[in-house]
C-alpha cells in the first residue's frame, strides 16, 4: 500500500521557542470534505505522527512528518470491498499502522506497511464480523484489539503473522466482554478492560501469568487501562473515583506500588483520563474537565515533579502564544517524553490535529 501525497492544506502556528524550547504547531487537514483532522499516535521519536482527518466524503488515514507534512492514504488501493478506514497506532519507526476499516461485510482490523500492502487481520468469532486494532508493538509485529464474538460481547485478541488472531479471554469466566487498548514495546505485556466479578476492571495480560486484574481506587469500582510504558511495568487509564466531586479521575499503576490517581494540581478536576504513556513511564498525558460541558476537555501532561498540569498553561507559562487555540485531549507521548501529539480546536473553531516539541520534566 502506497501513499498519495496530496497539498498540505494548513493553519500552522510557528512559535518560537522561548523557556524549555517549546514549541507549539497545528497539523492541517486534508483537501476535501470538511476541516477536520486528529492525531492519534506517533512514532517512537516523535518525528512521525499518525491520525484521522475528513477528505472528501469519507475518513482517511494521514502521516504527518516535518518535511512532507499531512499525507493521506491513496483510497484508491484499498480492497475493493473497503471504503473507509480509521488509524489507532503506529509502530516505533513509523512504518507500519493500524485500526480498523469499514466494508460490505463488516468493520476489520488492519495492518498497513509503509509501501507495502494493507492486511485485514479477520476476527474471532463467525457471525456478526467485527474486529479493530487498538495498539502496535514496536517493531510492528504483534497487534492487540478486540473483536466481537457474539451479540454485544467483544474479545480481547493479539495477533501476530505467525498465529493469527488469538483471543485473550475474560478476567472471570462465563459471558466475556474484554478488549485489549495497549501493548508494551516488546508485544508481551497487553492491557485493557476486562470483566472481574463487580464491574469492570482493568487488566495486564502476558503469556505467562494470563489476564490479571489491576483493581481499584478504593473504594471506588471500575477500572480500565488505556496504555502501558515500553517494558510493562507502568500501566495507565481511568478509574471510577471514590470522590464525592469527581466521576472519573485518571491513574498510574506500577508493578511496584499498585494503583494511584494521578492528582490534579488545582484540585478542581470532574473527569479525568490518561491516554499515553512514555517509555519509562515518567510521563502521562490525557485529558480533564473541571465542568461537564461541550468542548470542557484540556488536554494535560502528567510528570512526579509537577503532578498534572493543563499542557495549555505548560505552553503559555514558556511564552508561547497559542492565539485562540484549545487543547482538548493529549492522545500520546514520545518514548523520552519531549513530544505530545493530540487534537483540539483551532481558532477558526474546526478541530484539528496538533504537535508539542521540547517538554521537559523539570
């Protein structure tokens, strides 16, 4: 599979870079269709992102790199069954992603390389034909998603060429409703959400110890894990919260202490949720809301020197102007945690994919 460069159709706020070398860049949008445009993931080094964005009539994948810009997926070559596809992740080098695709029979989970082929990866179950592709490992090979297996129940799965789709099962047995978000670098550690005996919990799988439930902020219940660091050891998410003021807060689970909100620093937090994870798990970006209105969202960076912070107030407080931009969700992080890619408002009011270079920890 090929990719079809088209213009690179942009409103880029170029900011210099004042303290901590910051800077600050919308991705654009691709020609057709309305402006709209998200990041999703990026590369291992930041260098390369991934996303959605409306061209035309349908959704299209995009690559977005410094030197070529917002590139989309050539429609054209997709299988002839196939017309329209949405990106979940991309491999460390940037080679090879994945997500789901729309057909005449059903939603399909795919593998995309970088001028290769596009494969679709099947399903667990015959019947109602559904699977999506959440998560890569780094070097392409082994992706985790879920996949429906009957009416209103999913299955967690990894897959790799070598197996195929195997399914990961459920936390307790009986009716099984799981799906797998995140997998570590390596492809050996997954998790997700699975089902446990009260509610919904999340889990860490590998082959050696199966599915293993994360449990809980107590005494809230219901967990789930939206992403884990290179090696497995740090998990992050959201949890039902124990607070009487907040609803659902995100956490930072490690093999060693067990699970932990991560608390907001101005302590006015409604919702919360930690979407990405950096490779030694020192950084986490999400999203918060302090009121439960339309576009509430701010996007946040997380770090144990400053505890959670709005990336808005990051920016500004570098001396970056934004002019009328709004930081809605921060989807993923670089593995050293100095780029952040995620998608919000521009000041024309469409949404659109953006880019943070240069955050330090410090």
């Amino acid at each position: 599979m090929s990719i079809q460069a088209f213009c690179y159709v942009a409103s880029v706020l170029a900011v210099s870079l004042v303290k901590a070398e910051l800077a600050f860049e919308g991705l654009g949008d691709l020609p057709g269709g309305k402006y709209e445009s998200s990041a999703v993931d990026l590369s291992a080094n930041g260098t390369v992102v991934v996303g959605n964005s409306s061209a035309g009539t349908s959704n299209n994948v995009f690559l977005w790199t410094e030197g070529k810009g917002m590139v989309g997926m050539n429609h054209s070559e997709l299988p002839d069954n196939w017309y329209t596809i949405n990106a979940s992740a991309i491999n460390a080098d940037g080679t090879v992603i994945v997500g789901s695709g729309s057909s005449t029979n059903g939603v399909e989970a795919f593998r995309w390389t970088i001028g290769g082929e596009i494969l679709g990866l099947g399903d667990l179950a015959p019947g109602m034909f559904r699977s999506e592709a959440s998560d890569v490992s780094a070097d392409g090979n082994v992706i985790v998603g879920n996949s429906w297996v009957e009416k209103n129940h999913l299955e967690a799965f990894r897959w790799t060429m070598e197996d195929g789709m195997i399914g990961l099962g459920d936390l307790k047995r009986g009716v099984t409703y799981s799906r797998a978000n995140g997998v570590s670098a390596t492809g050996n550690v997954i998790v997700g959400l699975g089902h446990s005996t009260f509610c919904e919990e999340a889990f860490r799988w590998n082959k050696h110890a199966g599915m293993q439930g994360l449990g809980f902020l107590k005494p809230g219940r219901g967990t789930e894990a939206h992403a884990v660091n290179a090696d497995g050891s740090v998990v992050v998410g959201v949890a039902v919260s124990p607070q009487r003021n907040v609803i659902r807060e995100a956490f930072r689970w490690t093999s060693r202490s067990g699970m932990a909100h991560l608390e907001d620093i101005n302590g006015k937090v409604f919702v919360s949720a930690a979407l990405g994870v950096n490779a030694d798990g020192s950084i986490v970006v999400g999203y918060r809301e302090e009121e439960n209105s339309r576009d509430s969202e701010q996007a946040f960076v997380w770090d144990d020197k400053n505890g959670m912070r709005r990336l808005t107030d990051v920016l500004i407080a570098a001396g970056t102007d934004l002019s009328g931009w709004k930081l809605l969700v921060a989807r993923a992080v670089s593995d050293d945690g100095s780029v952040i890619v995620g998608s919000g408002r521009n000041p024309e009011g469409n949404m659109e994919a953006w880019r943070v270079t240069g955050y330090k920890a410090e």
